[in-house]
C-alpha cells in the first residue's frame, strides 16, 4: 500500500495505493490522523482510483476517519473509486456518508 497526503484548497487529499484490508489498516490510520493534525484543515478528499480490494479492516477505519472527520466539523469525500470497491461501499451503507465525487477537481470545487 501506498498513501501519499497533501493539501489543495483546504482540503487534505489522500491519493491510496494498493488493498486497504488488514494489513495496512493501522498504517492508514496514522497516516491520515498524522496528516489531519499537522494541516489543521477539516475536510478530507480520498482518491480510490488506485485501490483494488477492500475488507472490513478498510471499512472500519474508514469510518474511524468519518467520525473523527464529522467531530471536527468537516466533510469526508471520495473519488475515482474502483467498481468492486463502490459495490462494497454500496452493501456496507458508506455511501450514506461519504459523499462521491466523479473527479478530484469536481470534488474540491465542492467543499
């Protein structure tokens, strides 16, 4: 896996590489948390385009994200995601709120 951060607008942009499951579920967490403290910034934008697979590990601390996103007061989005990780975004009721967008550019015209 590969998680690169930046900043853009405000926003923190989480470009992932690679399986978001089990394995690299606490490497994402600290990732992301580390990047939220140091930017200060609420809203967060993922950029799935490169994830293949994703399992409940992936699932969960993407809602662990969520609620620490929406505790600040900010937005939690993604875009580019992958057929087989939007159907499990579908079947795991993400999509109720994680807000989707059809491109990065799309995306942070929005927030």
């Amino acid at each position: 896996m590969n998680i690169v951060t930046s900043l853009k607008r405000g926003v923190l942009l989480v470009q992932v590489e690679g399986e978001l499951d089990m394995h690299v579920a606490n490497e994402f967490r600290e990732t992301v948390d580390h990047a939220l403290e140091l930017s200060g910034v609420k809203h967060v934008l993922f950029n799935l385009e490169a994830v293949n697979f994703i399992d409940s590990s992936g699932l969960g601390v993407l809602l662990g994200r969520y609620k620490k996103i929406s505790g600040l007061g900010g937005i939690m989005s993604a875009t580019q995601i992958q057929p087989q990780v939007l159907q499990i975004f579908e079947l795991s009721g993400l999509l109720k709120i994680i807000k989707l967008y059809h491109s990065e550019k799309e995306a942070l015209e929005c927030l």
